[in-house]
C-alpha cells in the first residue's frame, strides 16, 4: 500500500471465533464498504508444537468507500474479538458500522504516531 492509500486503510483482524462468526462480521463489512481490498483470508500460527493453530482472520476496508444504509443486528453464535489498525478517522467509520450490526464492547486504544489499535469484543445484540 503506498502512503496515500494507507491513511484510508483499515486493517481488521478477527481472533477467537467460528468461522461462520468471522463471515457474519466480514459481511457486515464488505456491505459497508464495498471496494475493499480482496477477500478475507485466515492466517493459522501453531503456538507451541502439537497444540492447535489459533486461526485470525485479516481484511483490509477502504474507510472512502462507505456507504449507507448500515446494516442492522447480527447474530453470532459466540464473542469475536477485532483488531483494528489505521488512521484515527477511518478505524472510527469501521467501529460505529459494527456497532450498528453488533454489541461491542471497547477493550481499549493504543495511539501510536500515524495510526492508532483498537481492541473491541463484538456479541450478538440482545433481542
């Protein structure tokens, strides 16, 4: 990604769900913004040898291509955990859209010098 393209860039990672779960969530992305950079993709890393690869699953939104309307309530079958990295801006569009599709609950920010990392637990919201 060069520069420019980059500030407009979110990169979102899903940890510690259900790969219908990390589909529910992507989808509700890819409605959102829809020129996205490619389909999701897991990324499996075996934490100690025998034990079982622990599955993340990484896609990058394009914060300029939002669109409405917003998606209403999901459902999901357990918590998802996401990891949003990018440009203060953008991270916040990709939060406010889960939070019309999901509960979500703010595990904390880490600002660094050109981005910021968002931590959020999403469920689904209660009927």
């Amino acid at each position: 990604m060069s520069g420019a393209e980059s500030a407009d860039h979110v990169s979102v990672h899903l940890t510690g769900c259900a790969d219908d779960d990390a589909g529910v969530v992507f989808g509700v992305l890819e409605d959102a913004f829809p020129e996205g950079t490619g389909p999701p993709r897991p990324e499996s890393r075996p934490a100690r040898p025998g034990a079982a690869a622990p599955t993340v699953w990484c896609m990058v939104v394009d914060a300029r291509t939002r669109r409405a309307p917003r998606a209403a309530g999901q459902a999901l079958g357990g918590p998802v955990t996401v990891d949003l990295f990018g440009a203060a801006d953008p991270v916040r569009q990709v939060k406010e859209e889960l939070a019309e599709a999901f509960a979500v609950e703010d595990h904390g920010t880490v600002p660094g010098e050109h981005e910021l990392e968002a931590r959020l637990r999403l469920t689904a919201r209660p009927a």
